[in-house]
C-alpha cells in the first residue's frame, strides 16, 4: 500500500512455530485458494485455545467450501480453537487512512467474538458480534457476483435505477442461496450483506466491479484477466454459485446470467433485456 | 426535463372534471405536502372504480401522515377506489432515456396492484406488484434521511467504508420505525427498501444527498435550502420520525444525529464520533 509502513511491532517471520508461540489471537489473512495448503503447515503449531480469525472471501474451487470449513478441515480435530470471520465493507485503503468502518465478528462461539470485538474495535472501526459465521462468510462470497454484474451495468453505462434494482434482487438471490447452505436470512440485511454488497457494487476501485465494467464495455474475460494483477475473486465463485444453487433447486438468474456472460459468450446487454423481460410477478425477498 | 418533449398523446387539462372524465388509472403526482389541498378539488370528479397511483414520498408535516393515508382522508368515504404506492429506485432523467428499472406496484387491492402493473410495465420498466403499501411508503419517506446523513459523510469525504455502513445501520433504523407504523419488515429488504436506498444515497444528483454534502462541507441548512430551488423532503421527513419515533419508544440513533446536525447545529464530524463509539453491541436487525 504505497506511502504506508508498517508499524515497528509487527514483525515478519517464517517459521511456523515461531510465529504462533504464544499467541492468544490468530489471523489467517490466506486467499480462500490457498487456505488448506498454507495451514497444512501451520496447524500442529497452533497454541490451544487461541481463536482464528479468518478474513478470507469466497468458496474453495472444487469443494465449494468456505473459509471457516476449510480451516476446520485443515486443522483438524486436534484444534482446541474456535474459528471467528471478519467480515464487513472495508476497503484496504480506507481503513489504513482510519476513515470510520464496520465489521461483524461472526463465531459460533460467543466468547470468541467477543474476544475479537474487543482486540479489533478502535475509534474509527466499529465491530458487531454476530452468531450466523456461515451466513456471514456466504454473503462475503456472493457480493463478488453481484459486483460482477454490477460493472457490467457501469460498463453498458445503464446508470442508478438499474444498479439499485440489481443490488436488491441480488440481494434476494443471495438470501436463497444462503437458506440453501444454512445461513440465516437476516444476516443478508445487515453489515456483512447490504453493506458489503454497497461497496463492493459502488466503489471505483473493487476488482470484481472493475471485472465487470471491462467486460461490459466488450473486453473479454480472458483478456481481462491477462492484463490485470490481481484475483477476481467473483469469476470462481459464479461458476462454484451456479453448481450448489443448481444442485439444491435454487433459482439464480442473475448468477446464471453472469456465468452465461463470463463463461459462454453471452452478450451483457442481451442478458439484462432477458433478466428484464422475465414474467410479471409479485415481489419475494425470502 | 431539457432536451426531451411530451408525447402528442399527453394534454393539459386543469379543469378536474374534464381531466378525470372517463379515467380507467388516476396517477397522483403531487408533493407529499400539497396532495390534500389539491385533491380537495379533484376528489368529487373522481369516477368509481378506477384506482389512485400515488408516487409521491414522505410524511406530511404536522400530521405525519403517508400519501395514500392522505389520500384516503381528502377524498372521503364516497370513494370507491383503491390507492397504489408506485415507487422504487427512479430517477427521472434515466427513466425518460429508457434506461432499465424496477419499480413496485404496492396495494392491498392485489387486483388494483395488478392492473397498475400490467399497464405501467415496459422492456425497461420492470414492475414487481407487493402487499404492504404502508411498508413501500414509509421505505420511500425514510431513505431521504439517511440520503441526508450520506451526503454528510460525502462532504466529509469519509469513503465508501463508512457510507455503506450508513446503508446497513440506516436499513435496520427504517425497519424499526417501520414496524411501529404497521409496515413489514421484509418490505425495506426488497426494491421499495435496499433498493431505493441505494440509489438516494449513492447517484450524486440526489436533493437530499446533495444537501447533506453541502452541511458535511460545513455549510448551514440555511443558507443550502435558500441557494436551491427544489424541494429537500429529508428535512421535514427527519423531523417527523423523531417525533413519531420518540412516542413510539424506537432508538433512532442515525436521525437522531441528522436532526442534531440540521436543527441544532451539531458539527457532523462529532455526530459520526458519537456514533462509532456507542458502547460494543451484537448486530440485529429487526
């Protein structure tokens, strides 16, 4: 992050057990990818008791797990430890700079969250608890989509009307895939939902809106993600969306529609004539 | 609207009898604060059975009344008609280019919400019909609030973090005050909620966010409201939901703050302090 250093405290250090001896909060700051292959060397140096707070996004291609189950999986039952996601609209940059921010520390463990709450919390980053980890990880995952579709939306340049309408009914898309893997609906409504999937649609900056815009200006994704440096996080998580969404009867037509468009060839401005053109129906949030 | 003509097909008629002979549909578009005095004289023209669109927002000051309440009261019992909430993420300007967008025909007449929406419905106009008139009006008056407290952290220059913060926290105060006037939660979730919020706090030609900029600059409402010729609904709104919200016994800690900062000259830098540092909580929504 150009013109930041590091606080004097923070050290790096590549050894294992060096660097969790003693340690009473662990953060695995792992693109969700590479979660299973980094703690594969980490886990037996894990201190008993100390929760892991997991800041990663989105589902493990393949085994379509989250980040909480991953490293569950990758740890093993030997772990004493709970795991706690950090999650909410923060934007690196920002954050850095301590323009005020939220997040929800979302445990199956109270005390945890609890724990993490209170080591995180400064004047200028608020963080609720929050008991729905699943519901919390999910909706961190899906928003990349939305955002996908989002800047395509920015790239056809189809303005407020049609980015506010896809936010809510991504949002509604978001809400069933979640019933379907166990999250609670009302944890969509709040920070970890509505909030993170306003950033990740609005701001400039995100790598999955940028994605869009791109393509909705007629790049393809191939050439896209040759010329970018960075994950889109969204792409992998679109095609691992439609898989769970149709093998448990979900109805996703925008997710749909974006695998159409990244995947297939799809033209965006013929998927939204479809998504608007569909028939005339009564408004469902759940 | 420069640069866009009416259809040779619409005429002005200021006589209400001839205006309204033979309506199948009445669309009322009058400013929340005028919708009595007019249909004071429109109401004894009004033919049987044709139902009233109302697509105006906000709460009429003093009363604290919504538009189709208002309605119902100016045309009396002898009306034998429905009233319907047309509203959603619409602003003008994108709706006459034909951009694509989403709207709610709410009733509790489901045939009256039908009708609106079979005849309102285009390619690009994508109407959903809805049950909770009250819950789609009372989303359209207080997202304006929350669009003022946007536009605050705007002209603070706060970022995204911190706006889709607002968002989230400002969706579950709607929702609180919501469910004290009689209005379903699952309403502010959806396209009349989310949806409209989205736009009103992040299109930069938004009155009320526009206004809140100004303040977060550190201009007073005074001086904003004189230099404008339109109409800033958030004001008079965020006025009547403390009032409604402080009888009905709901913490308002968002509009408590905008009308701190409007009424009482509350530096809105110190409002978001406040705000941030409110003692550690669990998120809930509802």
């Amino acid at each position: 992050m150009p013109g930041l250093t590091l606080p004097a405290q923070v050290s790096v250090e590549p050894d294992p057990a060096a660097a969790l001896r003693g340690a009473t909060i662990v953060v695995s700051a792992i693109p969700t990818q590479f979660i299973r292959t980094v703690w594969a060397n980490f886990a037996s140096a894990l201190p008993p008791g100390a929760p892991i707070v997991s800041v990663a996004k989105g589902f493990e291609s393949g085994s379509h797990r989250l980040p909480s189950e991953i490293l569950r999986e990758a740890i093993g039952p030997r772990a004493v430890t709970s795991t706690v996601a950090l999650t909410g609209p923060t934007i690196a940059a920002e954050l850095a700079r301590r323009l005020p921010a939220t997040m929800l520390a979302a445990s199956l463990d109270a005390d945890a969250a609890e724990r993490v709450q209170r080591a995180f919390s400064t004047p200028w980053l608020r963080i609720y608890t929050h008991d729905d980890p699943i519901g919390a990880e999910v909706a961190g995952a899906l928003k990349n989509v939305i955002a996908l579709a989002a800047g395509m939306i920015d790239g056809l340049a189809l303005g407020y009307n049609a980015k506010s309408a896809l936010l809510a009914r991504g949002l509604v898309e978001m809400v069933r895939i979640g019933a379907a893997l166990g999250a609670k609906a009302e944890t969509f409504f709040g920070i970890a939902g509505v909030g993170d999937l306003a950033t990740t649609c609005f701001s400039p900056e995100g790598r999955n809106r940028a994605c869009g815009e791109a393509i909705g200006r007629g790049v393809t994704l191939e050439a896209h993600l040759a010329q970018t440096r960075s994950v889109v996080e969204g792409v992998e998580t679109a095609r691992s969306v439609r898989q769970l969404a149709h093998e448990r009867g979900v109805e996703i037509p925008i997710t749909d529609a974006v695998c159409r468009i990244l995947f297939e060839g799809l033209p965006p401005a013929d998927a939204i004539r479809a998504l608007m053109t569909r028939e005339a129906k009564a408004e469902r949030i759940t």
